[in-house]
C-alpha cells in the first residue's frame, strides 16, 4: 500500500484501501461488536481455544473418515491374526496388537465415531430437553416451575453411574442410541437449572419490560428478548458436558453395560486390555489416551468459550 | 358491562368529550408477605390530545406504579387493581382481554424507560430493535424496517444514523440510547407517550436536549406525553399541567405555572423550595424533613401529616378529599387556603 495522507484532524484508525474509515471505532476492534462476533474475535486469540479446536477437528474427521488414517478395517474378522496376538509397537502395527491379534492403531481410530456420536447426541439432547424446558419453567415460574424444579431434585438425587447401569440394565441392549439415553435422562435437569437461572435473571431486564411495554406478545419476548441474552450458558456447560458424556460412555463400556462387542469403544478396548495389562501394556494406553485426549479437548474449548462470552467468570 | 357492545379495542377517532385518556379511581396494591402494600389510593388524572401532563412525586409515591398499570405490564401476582379505570378514548383498558392489550402497547400508548441502556436487547443491533416493531406490528420485510429505522433514527437526531444502524446498545452514550429508546416507542406513532424518568440517568446538558426532543416529537404528532419524573426543574418548560403525588394519592392538580407562582399544598411547596437557586448561594438548601411513608404502615388522616408544617389536629385524623382550588386546580389538603396564602411554613 502506498503511503496515504491521513486527512488532518486525523483519525486513528490505519487506512485501509487507502481510505480512511468511517466511524469512531478503533483500528483493533472486531469488526462485528456483537456478543458472539465479539467473542469470536477473542476466542482466535486464545492458544487454549486454537489447541482444542485442532484436537477436536482432528477428532471429527477421524470419526467421520477413519478410512484417512488406516487402511485397515477392524469390523472385518480377516483383518486380525490369533498368532500375532499381543505384538509390540512396529511398523506394521503402530500400536501393537491386542488379545485376539487385532490391530489397536486401527481400532482405535474407529473408536472415535462412537465416542463422538455419544457425547453428541447426549449433548444435543440434554440441551433441547433441559434448555426448552427451563425457559419455559423460569418463563413462566408458578406451578409449572415448582413441578419441573422438584423434578430435577429428584434426579439430582440419582447417583449417576448407579442410574446409567439401571437403565441400561433394562434395555438390556448396549448401543449408542442406549447409552446416550441412560446419559440424557440422567443429565437434562443440569442444563434445565442453568437456562432456567438464566432467564429469570434475563427476564427481570428492563429490556424485557420494555419490550413488553412496546406491545411485544409472549412468545416473542421468551425467544426473541430472553433466549439471547440466557443461552451464553448453556452453550459453555454443553460443550464442557459433551466431554464428560464421552467419558461416562467409555465408563459405561468399560464396565459391561454399554456399548459391546463387536462396536468399538475405548472403554470396551481399555477393558479388554486389562488382564494383561503387564505383558501388553499398549493395548490399554492409546485408546486410553485418545480418551483422555478427546475429553481434555472438550473441558478446555468449554473453558475458552466461557472465558469469552463471560469476561466476569474468569 | 354488555358483552356485546364491549369494544375490543379503542377507537381509532376521539369519541365526542373524551379525553386521550383518563385515569379514574385507580388502586393498584402488591400483595407481598408482609402484608398489602397499597401503592396506589385512588388516582385520577386525565390527557389530552398535544398535552403534556407531568406527574411528580418522590420514589414510592405511586407515580411509576400507575403508569405501568396504564400499560399492563405490572406482575400480576404480585400486582393487583381492586378498583378504577383507565380510558383509552373511552374504552377502559383494564376490562380488556390481554390479547387486546398487547395491541394497545406499542401502537396507541407507547414508554420509555429511565436508564436506556437496561432497556435496550445487548444481543441485538439499535437498527434490529427499531425495526422489530414494524416487523411485528407491521409485518414489514427486513429490509423495509431497516429503512424505517434509520428515519426514525433521522428523526430523534442521531449522527450518522445510516452508519450506526447497525451498532450495537453498548456502542452509544447514554443520551443516544435515550433517543433510540425514544425512536422505538413512537414508530408506530402512539397517541400516548409516558416517559417514566427519561432523563434522570443523563447528565444535566443532555437532559435539556431529550426534554426539548420531546417536547418537540409531541408537538409535531400531537400525541399526549406523559411525564414521570422527581425532579421539579425538569419539567417547568415542558408541562402543561402537573400532578403531584405523595404516598399514592395525588395531592396537587393544577396547571404549571399556578404551581410554580402558589402551590396549594404544604409537600408542593417543600418541594419547590428544595430546588437549588443561584440567587440563594451560600445557603443552606431547604429539605422536607422525615421520611416517605411507609406504604404498609401508612400515617393516620392524611398521609403527609407526620412531615407537614401546617399540620392541625383534624390532619391526623380525616384524609383530605381533593378540594376544588379553581376551576383548574385542585389540592388535598385540609388548609389549602393557608398555605396558599403563604401565611406559614
């Protein structure tokens, strides 16, 4: 670019196009002063939110092409070999092999679509179910709200892990539509006491009354007015939860009761690898580490989205 | 009241003899756990089309209560109105179906609020929330109620209202978001305008500018204002006439300029002379002694009595009714006359 007069009177915004710009609005400033264009400009900066997003991108097209990372396909008895169970780390299988002489690099990257697909859907639901229903009790508040809010006492009072296996223990069928079931019925009240917290602070903006007092209908002022302002939160646990639903999946396999053979889980593989655990101690360590890796990626995107759209929480 | 002849909505044309709107009788009392607070006892005041009606009073004198009461937006429990009316054009507004009132909010009466940042949506644009009432009461495509906005943002004097239509609340200062607060209530041209405090969180320069805005935007539109406000001086160039509340009752009623000359009663006249004068430089300002009343332990008689200078025995028994002053000004107290007069106090 060529060096511009700035006119005189100058403004402190740099140039672009050789134009100045028009506006008051510093030179640094997102273009976009919303919340969210805001807290986009934040989260770009943040290392913490640029390494979870490369983990969890990763993690995605694993799980949506493993195919891209081997060429071996584990759901295919051929693929595993009795004779070279239990082999080391080499070049012809990464990871080395597990009991049945399967080859764990490739089991491994095919476990992470059900992982995924679980902390997903789980995620998703938790936050439809429990998101609509506290907008609706901190909304409306009276009975209905004393209804839904003694309800989720109750749930609260389910200790979770004890809950999952009940349930699933009366599927009797372990899968990934099961399991994030057992998760959703057991979490949704989570979400619900947040959003519903956050509307009745929302509600009592003079904004709302305002809106109100400029002859906005019900429904519009619940979705249009408070939903904005009160989602923030909801959108930093869910994606802190889609971590730990990823865990209580693998949790859930490890102990019998959730996804089971032949679907691949790391909770399944780490369960698996535990007897012999001493003599092969890899079959039990990469899918353990995926595992952690993938929910470590989750809580620290969960950490950044909040740190942006909620300076106050840091 | 007949079912059949029951109007829906208020009439679009003045029916002969009305006024814009009056409010008759009105109570409006909080039931709360420590007991019913009655905040407010009986208050009356009518609006003509192009007036200006300025209602005065200290916090909790029932002066925001009534106007929310007017607009419907009070929380019903805890709100409740056990007797009155409010007539739009002669429609009471309180028989009316809620459908029915949310109609009336926003198109026939219209308010803005006292701190217009806390009024304004943070998540949305000034030029979505402009637009928003024509999209929702008009059913205006985007496009149409961005333009609208930015002449509606034209009209209440915002710089460069096509580059700032898309900014955001937080971007303004605090006099331009009274003015956007202030474009939102009349895009849809109301016939009533309340300003609950519109100027109390500005500084003094800009109080001047968005009280001549209005006086302005009501002229042009001939649309009734009315003007909630605690502060005496505020008001003096802009109103027509004045009601003075104190303890949820209206104590003075008359004309601006009959206040100003000869307040007829004894809290009218503390508050005059608490406003602060060049002249009187150096000394002391003049404060009404004691404390508002306690709305669910009011005082005996009349509701000022414990407060009052010209205070006699019959104050701490009997409530003064509104005597008739004149022809246009009325005033609840026992000894108007006296303090009239000046003769004490």
């Amino acid at each position: 670019m060529s060096d511009t007069l700035v006119p005189a009177g100058g403004k402190t915004g740099r140039p672009k196009h050789g134009k100045p710009r028009r506006g008051t609005r510093r030179a640094k400033a997102p273009k976009d002063a919303s919340l969210w264009g805001d807290a986009w400009y934040d989260l770009r900066r943040r290392p913490l939110f640029v390494g979870a997003s490369f983990l969890i991108t990763v993690l995605v097209v694993m799980a949506v092409f493993p195919s891209l990372f081997t060429s071996v396909n584990p759901f295919d008895a051929r693929s595993c070999e009795l004779a070279d169970a239990r082999l080391g780390m080499s070049e012809a299988h990464w990871f080395g092999t597990d009991n049945l002489g399967c080859d764990i690099y490739a089991r491994t990257v095919h476990g992470a679509r059900n992982s995924i697909v679980v902390g997903l859907a789980t995620t998703v639901v938790t936050a439809l179910v429990g998101g609509l229903l506290g907008l609706f009790a901190g909304f409306r508040g009276g009975a209905l709200d004393t209804l839904l809010s003694r309800i989720t006492e109750i749930f609260f009072a389910i200790p979770s892990i004890l809950g999952a296996l009940l349930i699933l223990a009366v599927f009797r069928t372990g899968n990934v539509w099961t399991v994030m079931l057992a998760l959703a019925v057991l979490t949704w009240p989570m979400t619900y006491r947040i959003m519903r917290a956050a509307v009745i602070t929302a509600k009592n903006q003079d904004y709302v009354l305002a809106a109100r007092a400029l002859g906005a209908s019900a429904w519009r002022i619940m979705f249009r007015h408070i939903l904005p302002n009160a989602i923030a939160s909801v959108i930093v646990v869910a994606t802190i939860n889609l971590g730990y639903f990823i865990a209580a999946e693998a949790g859930l396999s490890f102990l019998g009761v959730g996804l089971r053979s032949p679907d691949i889980s790391w909770g399944l593989m780490i369960s698996d690898a535990r007897e012999r655990f001493l003599e092969a101690p890899w079959a039990l360590l990469f899918p353990a580490l995926f595992l952690s890796l993938t929910v470590l990626a989750f809580i620290m995107l969960g950490d950044a989205v909040r740190d942006a759209l909620d300076p106050k929480l840091r | 009241m007949k079912r059949t002849s029951a109007p829906t909505v208020p009439p679009e044309e003045a029916p002969d003899g009305e006024p814009l709107l009056v409010v008759d009788d009105l109570h409006v009392e909080f039931v709360t756990r420590q007991g019913v607070v009655k905040a407010v006892n009986g208050v009356s005041y009518s609006l003509n089309p192009g007036e200006t009606l300025a209602v005065l009073g200290e916090s909790g004198s029932g002066k925001s209560v009534t106007a929310q009461a007017i607009m419907g937006i009070l929380d019903s429990p805890p709100a409740r109105v056990p007797r009155g009316e409010i007539r739009f054009w002669g429609t009471n507004l309180l028989a009316l179906p809620e459908e029915a009132r949310t109609r009336v909010r926003g198109r026939r009466i219209a308010m803005i609020f006292q701190d217009a940042l806390s009024a304004l949506n943070p998540v949305f644009t000034v030029g979505d929330q402009i637009g928003e009432m024509f999209r929702v009461h008009r059913g205006a495509s985007r496009r149409d109620a961005t333009k609208k906005a930015i002449e509606l943002m034209d009209r209440v004097r915002i710089p460069a209202a096509r580059q700032r239509v898309h900014d955001y609340p937080h971007q303004f200062s605090g006099g331009m978001r009274q003015r956007i607060m202030i474009a939102m209530s009349i895009a849809l041209d109301p016939q009533v305008l309340i300003a609950d405090e519109p100027t109390t969180a500005l500084d003094v320069t800009v109080q001047a500018q968005i009280m001549e805005l209005l006086g302005e935007l009501r002229r042009e539109s001939e649309m009734g204002l009315i003007l909630i406000t605690h502060d005496l001086g505020v008001v003096a160039d802009v109103a027509d006439k004045i009601a003075v509340m104190y303890g949820g009752r209206i104590v003075e009623n008359a004309l601006v300029h009959d206040i100003y000359r000869r307040p007829a009663h004894p809290y009218t006249k503390g508050l005059l002379a608490s406003i602060p004068r060049v002249d009187q430089k150096g000394r002391e300002l003049y404060a009404i002694k004691g404390m508002p009343p306690n709305l669910l332990d009011m005082p005996t008689g009349c509701a000022f009595h414990p407060r009052c200078s010209y205070r006699q025995d019959d104050c701490v028994v009997e409530a003064p009714p509104l005597y008739e002053i004149g022809p246009t000004r009325a005033g609840a107290c026992h000894h108007w006359r006296e303090v009239l007069d000046g003769s004490r106090g």
